[in-house]
C-alpha cells in the first residue's frame, strides 16, 4: 500500500502506480484533506502511553453490568 497528497489543479488526474499494482485490483479513495496540512501534522504533539494509578481501584462485575 503507499499514500500520497496531490494538489489537484485540474479536475482530471493521471495516476501513475507502482511496477507491482499493475495487473492487480486496486481501490481509489479521492476526498479532499481537511485544512491541517502535512506539514502542521508533524508539528502536533502526540502521546505514546498513558499511566494511570490503580493501586486502590476495585473493580465490580455486578455495578459495571447493571443496566
């Protein structure tokens, strides 16, 4: 699979696919990308983990499946 944004200038686009698409099925999605730009994307701050105490936590089967 490979991804990739394009500016479209006109309403036709030519799509050149890799060596090994060719003979094969392939779906297009076209939809346009909101305002955040690749390049604002990098500069967002992300998280990789969350920690969170649990040591005095007590779980209850019958108060989490009461409806």
């Amino acid at each position: 699979m490979f991804r990739t944004i394009i500016k479209a200038q006109k309403r036709k686009l030519h799509l050149t696919l890799p060596e090994n698409y060719a003979g094969k099925d392939v779906e297009i999605f076209v939809f346009p990308v909101d305002d955040l730009s690749v390049e604002k994307m990098d500069d967002l701050k992300s998280f990789s983990a969350i920690s969170y105490n649990t040591k005095n936590y007590r779980f209850s089967r019958e108060e989490a499946n009461e409806r």
